[in-house]
C-alpha cells in the first residue's frame, strides 16, 4: 500500500468539465458500453471487475469515468476497470460478497438506505469472508497522500465507518457495533441524493417578492442593506430594483427572498401562510404553501434526532423537550468532549453534563420537541390539535398539505408554491411544461434574530402572527433583522438535510492480489472523479471541491440555469435518513405509521403518540446490534 502523489488529471476529464451545451464525456474516450472502456487496451496493467449502479439516465457519466480513468490515471497506477452497469445494483445481494474470489467484484456500489450498507456490514461468511463481507479500507486511506486531500466532508464520510464487535448482543447495556467517528473505514461515499427545495419563482415575483441569489458570506458586498434571512420584509427599499408590495398585515415593504440562505422556522410558516388560501383568500395563487414528508431538517437543525445514545443505552428521543446547546466559545469541554464555537452538543454529551444549562460558553436553543411540533403544525389543520402540553394547547397552522401524493403534481400545476426535492428528480422537473416557473433553494434550518423574527396582532395565535419588517420599531425599538450573536458565534443551527448516498466498497472476498488496484480507483472517483459523478443527473457530488465549483454550479449543462448553489449546499451537509441508521429498519416503522397517518394529520396529538409507541420505541432502538458515535 505505496502512498501515491500527484495523481495526473487525465485530459479528457479537463475537457469534459469545460463543456456547457451538452453532455460529452464519453466522446472523450473511444470505449462503448460494457467492459471495455477506454482508447488503451489492458495491457501488462491490473485488470479489475466493477459492479456499478448505471441506468439509462446517469450510465453516459460512468462510461465518460471509467473511460478517462483507463485512459488516465488507470495508466500511471497500472490498473484498468471493466464495468457492469446494472440499474440498482448499489442495494446488492448478500451473495455478491460470498463469492470465491475468481468470480467476485473488485470493486462494488454499496447505498446507506434500509437493508443496505449498515445491514451488509456486520454480516460475515465462514467461507469467504470471515472477517466481513467489506474489506477495511482504514490502512490503504491512511497510506494514499491523495486521498487525505479529498474534500468529503467528515460528516458524510463517518457514516460509511463502522467497527465490528463479535460480542454485540441486542438488548440495552449489551455490547455493539460502533458506527461512525474513528471507526472503521469500510467504504468510501462518491455521490448523494439530498432532499432541498423547489419552489415557484414566477408566483414569487407575482406576489411581489423580489428574489437574490447571494451566499451569506458575500452579502455585505452585494446586498449592503440585505440581512442573512432566507425570507425578509423591509420598510425601505434594501436595493436599487427592488419593487414594493403589501404584506399580510396590510403594509407597503419590500419583500426579498434570497434563495441561498435557508429560511428559519419563523420565515417559512409565514411565506407559507401568505400563499395558502384559509389566510389570504384574495391574494395568494395557491392553495397551501408546502408539501413535505420528512421531519429532518427541522429536527437536525437543532441538533436533535429520533434517538439518542444515553451512554448506557438507547432513549428514543423524537419528542425529548430539552433544550439544546450551541457552543459559543472555541475549546469548551462537555462531558470529556471538546467542541468548537458553532457546534451543537450531542445528546451523550448534553444528558451527562449535569451542569450544561450554567455552563460558560454554551446558549440554549430550541428543543426536537418544539423542532417536531413546528414540523407537524405546518401540515396539521387549523381546526385540529398538534399537543396539549402544560396547560397548553397547540392547534395546527395548516399552511402545508399533508396529503403527499400528488404533491409534485401539485407543484407543478401552482396549487402549492414549494415541494421538497432531490437530485434524482431534478431531471423530470427539468423536462416539466413549466420548468421556467421553477428554482431551487435550501431546505429551512434555526436561526435566532435580535429581537426575534415576529410579532402579534392581537392574542398570540398564528392567525395574528406577522413576520417583523426590518426598519419598523417595535416596543420602542428599531428591528434590524440583525443575526443574534453570542460570545462572537452566530446562533445558527445545522443545515443538515437528509439523503440516501451511494458508496464504493472492496468484497473481502475478491482476489486479495487486486485489494491495491481496486483501492486506487475508489481513492480516484473520490477525488479527481467526483467531477463525473456531477453529469449522472442522478446523484449529486460530495466532494465540496466539486460542489462549489462553477463547474458545477454554473454549469449550464448540468444547472440549466437553476440554483445549483442550493443543491451543493445540502449534498455537503447530507446524513443518513432514520431508515438507515442501523441494521434494519423496523425499529421505524414500528412506529413512523402512526406517525404519519394520524401526528400529520392532527388525528392524535404528540402526547397521545409518545403515550402509546414511545416505550415500544425505545425498546426496539435497544434491540439494534449497533451504536451510533460522533455524529448523532
């Protein structure tokens, strides 16, 4: 295992990134579709076999891969891949590991969804592979210089590390698997599928909202007078351009919608509600505002999720009304951990620091509890009861459907003016009669304002709701819209979102003599070949060198003139979905069911929910074989 330098970027790989009209990356090499890829034969090089998940959309990006690396780089590390590109072949069979090693895979396409990665990797075979069906990639990336310099956030590689434990057991207080940080390297992550949103930009601009592309970091540049907000109003014109509307509550502002910032909770229920018809009957185009499934985004936002590891065992942790804790100070210790300004603190670390609450450099921010409950008072009706909770009761806001299959259709027609999306659907949304109406923006996330982000008309219900406008003085003082900053640290939360990602994985029971060869070019497709990946129209990059380049967010090809900007941001912030956590999936859907069909709808509140499932819950999660570490 020779660590390698310089690692030669083929020129068909520089050619193809500089093409913006169509797609040509295998016109790059001679090969056809098959096993044979590439103007250069094998040779005297190693020859390794490569299970690829290909359909008809993303096998023309994997041809032009293959093909620049045996064309390439495949040259200089004597190693050469012939492919067979199977629609679906990255939720392979379990027999596709216990092989002999003349008839298996060097190389194979493994995702993280249920049934998946987490469920292949503990599994061994006595004949095969009797120390895991995937080879410990953790020495061959230790000694490949290129590799180190990969740009795969921490985050999204953790997930594809694990370290077997012989003696896991289920059960509470039983030894594990342990899944994530300093574990195991077992495969290595080379594209993602996050979720983002779409929203209606023509409805937008109908209503008056005047739309700006700007990154956070480069606003006091280009929009001086423009606050980070994902959705503002303002009393006086932020901009030369911008034109004037009224609000729901009856004002003249200026509305801005800035499609790279994700907007917070407080931003998005009030977008929702000017465009949803039980408001605003004689303005708004649509009739709700949203559709969405998933609980993530608010949930992870916070730093919360639907379990958490106690240290001894599992707590299901879905509704836990806690607050959580950003760190406001580099270098603060919590429970033995050291955390940097800006992270939120793990629920390990928060349940056994007794202290937390008082402790110097950490601000308390909103619980998963509140994070779930705005989640679902998004979709409930207004008529029907999120929770009763001390004393108080929580009615839907009823600006977002709940009804979810028709919500592209929806979308589409303008009865709803945002849906949730994800790479692998953005080319049917491209090939839609109303593309042009459409873009693309993050998904929403927490973020705190001085003085906060709203105010009442009256009792405090979300009916006499109203978003603050900037410049307006409220109880005596002017809102600035300004970021609340704590100890110099802006209280932002995660902008994580979810996905199912795909990954690279050696069999152990392949050939141990081509182990070296089959590692150099999962170590290229993670670094130089993540360029590829970006044309698949199926799977987004995770190298963020790759994401943030305007060879992919600029690139007319692949972008066709939408926000890709937005769809960088979430594949470099992507974890895995609940689904795919563990071994297998049931311990959700023993109780994602009455989540969804009777929380979302408002048919049962969140105490009745906890009431019934929360114990049941809490037992299955123990049940798993495996720990989650360093990321959850």
């Amino acid at each position: 295992m020779n660590g390698k330098k310089g690692k030669a970027l083929s020129v068909c790989v520089g050619a193809a990134m500089l093409i913006s009209t169509s797609f040509g990356l295998a016109a790059c090499g001679g090969g056809s579709r098959g096993s044979n890829l590439g103007e250069h034969e094998v040779g005297d090089r190693i020859e390794i076999s490569f299970l690829c998940d290909a359909n008809a959309v993303s096998e023309d990006a994997w041809v032009g891969l293959i093909t620049a690396y045996n064309d390439g780089q495949g040259l200089e590390d004597g190693v050469y891949v012939s492919a067979r590109m199977q629609a679906g072949a990255s939720s392979p069979a379990a027999s596709i590991f216990t092989r002999g090693e003349d008839y298996a895979y060097n190389v194979v396409a493994v995702c993280d969804s249920q049934n998946a990665f987490q469920t292949l990797a503990i599994r061994r075979d006595s004949n095969h592979a009797p120390d895991g069906y995937f080879l410990d990639l953790t020495p061959y990336a230790e000694a490949d210089e290129d590799f180190q310099n990969n740009t795969i956030p921490e985050n999204v590689m953790n997930w594809w590390r694990m370290t077997y434990n012989q003696n896991a057991r289920q059960g509470a207080g039983q030894e594990k698997h342990v899944i994530g940080a300093g574990q195991t390297l077992l495969g290595v992550p080379y594209g993602t599928n996050p979720q983002f949103n779409w929203y209606n930009e023509r409805l937008f601009e109908e209503s008056g909202i005047n739309v700006i592309s700007c990154e956070e970091e480069r606003l006091a540049e280009e929009y001086p007078n423009v606050q980070p907000h994902g959705y503002a109003e303002y009393k006086e014109a932020p901009f030369e351009g911008a034109v004037q509307s009224e609000n729901l509550a009856g004002e003249q502002v200026y509305k801005v919608f800035n499609n790279r910032i994700g907007m917070n909770w407080e931003e998005q229920r009030y977008l929702f509600k000017c465009f949803t018809k039980e408001y605003n009957s004689s303005s708004s185009p649509t009739n709700y505002g949203f559709a969405s499934e998933y609980w993530f985004n608010y949930g992870w936002s916070v730093g919360g999720d639907v379990m958490g590891f106690n240290g001894q065992d599992y707590d299901f942790t879905l509704m836990d009304d806690s607050a959580n804790y950003i760190v406001t100070k580099d270098g603060t210790v919590i429970n033995g951990n050291t955390y940097a300004a800006g992270e939120i603190v793990r629920y390990e670390d928060k349940v056994n620091q007794s202290n937390i609450a008082s402790m110097d450099g950490v601000y308390a921010i909103e619980s998963i509890y509140n994070a779930v409950k705005e989640y679902l008072s998004v979709q409930v009706p207004t008529a029907n009861t999120v929770d009763v909770k001390d004393g108080v009761t929580y009615k839907g806001y009823g600006v977002a459907t709940p009804e979810l299959g028709s919500a592209d259709n929806w979308f589409n027609t303008a009865q709803i003016v945002m849906v949730r999306g994800t790479t692998e659907g953005i080319r049917n949304r491209f090939e839609s009669d109303s593309a042009a109406d459409f873009d693309i923006c993050p998904a929403e996330t927490y973020r705190e304002y001085e003085g906060g982000s709203v105010y009442y008309d009256g009792e405090e219900t979300f009916a006499n709701e109203y978003l603050k406008v900037i410049g307006e003085t409220y109880d005596g003082e002017e809102y600035t819209g300004e970021l609340k900053v704590v100890d110099g640290t802006p209280i932002v939360g995660n902008t994580t979102t979810a996905g199912i990602s795909q990954g690279l994985v050696i069999p152990a029971c392949s050939d141990p003599d081509k182990y070296q060869a089959a590692w150099d070019f999962i170590s290229w497709v993670a670094t130089e070949g993540q360029q590829y990946i970006a044309y698949t129209n199926t799977l987004s990059p995770v190298a963020t060198d790759v994401l943030f380049s305007d060879a992919y967010v600029e690139n007319e090809a692949i972008a066709q003139g939408k926000n890709f900007y937005a769809v960088a941001m979430m594949a470099s912030n992507v974890s895995r979905g609940d689904w795919g956590y563990f071994e297998n999936g049931s311990w959700v859907t023993d109780w994602s069911d009455y989540f969804n069909n009777n929380l979302r709808y408002g048919r049962n509140t969140i105490s009745e929910f906890l009431a019934e499932k929360a114990d049941d819950a809490k037992n299955a999660l123990n049940n798993m074989y495996c720990v989650i570490k360093g990321i959850r």
